[in-house]
C-alpha cells in the first residue's frame, strides 16, 4: 500500500500482523510461567529466603527467568501482532542543520572576505556583523 506522498510522516509501507494461533498460545503458557515465577520470588522474597546464600542465588536466578520470560513474551508479540510500518522520514540537507542561508550555503570566496571582520567572529563568536 505505497503512497506517493513523501512528505515527513507519510506511510511508505504498511504489511499487517500474521496474528498466528501458535504465537497466541505460546504467549499464553509463557505468561502462565510468568506468573508462577513471580509468585515463587514474591513467596521467596516474603519468607526470607534471600538470607541463605544458596536461597538469595535461588532468588536472583528466579529474578532472570522472570525477565529473559518477559522479553520472550515481548519478542513473540511484537513479531506475531503487530503490523509492520514504515513511516517516511523528511531529511534536510547538512546546511540547514548548521543554520545556513540558502543564499550563502556554497560559501564565500578568499576576495569577498574581510580579514579583520572573521578575526572578529572567531574570537568572540556572537559579535553582531
């Protein structure tokens, strides 16, 4: 669905999710996992079991699996739900970054210049001209 706008912001592309049944149900047991996890730290946390040295491992390996599980979840729904987009960008030319005139953006030459005048600038950059 290409548009031949390319002012900033228009879509270039636009191809819609696959929303597939596999991807649905994996992020459904991944969540059910999630929230086993999370209970487990939650109980852990509340029991005390970050005193022991072999529990506060235990804990902190629960910690990773609770958020290497949420970037798996992430991961599967950004890929599997959401459409892909592309958004045209407008980019300026390098002298318009550099706030240049569009009459002086090819410069000066060495006869137009007056020395004691850029001496001026180059030592006291907001020197009004």
């Amino acid at each position: 669905m290409p548009s031949g706008d390319s002012s900033y912001g228009a879509i270039h592309r636009y191809e819609p999710a696959r929303e597939s049944t596999a991807a649905a149900i994996a992020i459904v047991l991944l969540t059910v996992f999630e929230v086993v996890f999370v209970g487990m730290f939650t109980y852990g946390l509340s029991t005390g079991w970050g005193l022991d040295p072999y529990g506060n491992m235990f804990l902190g390996g629960l910690l990773t699996l609770i958020f290497v599980d949420l970037s798996f979840i992430l991961l599967l729904y950004r890929k599997e739900f959401l459409p892909d987009v592309m958004v045209v960008k407008k980019r300026r030319r390098k002298w318009e970054d550099l706030y240049v005139k569009e009459e002086d953006m090819d410069g000066q030459t060495a006869a137009d210049v007056d020395v004691w005048e850029s001496i001026k600038q180059t030592v006291y950059p907001y020197y009004k001209r």
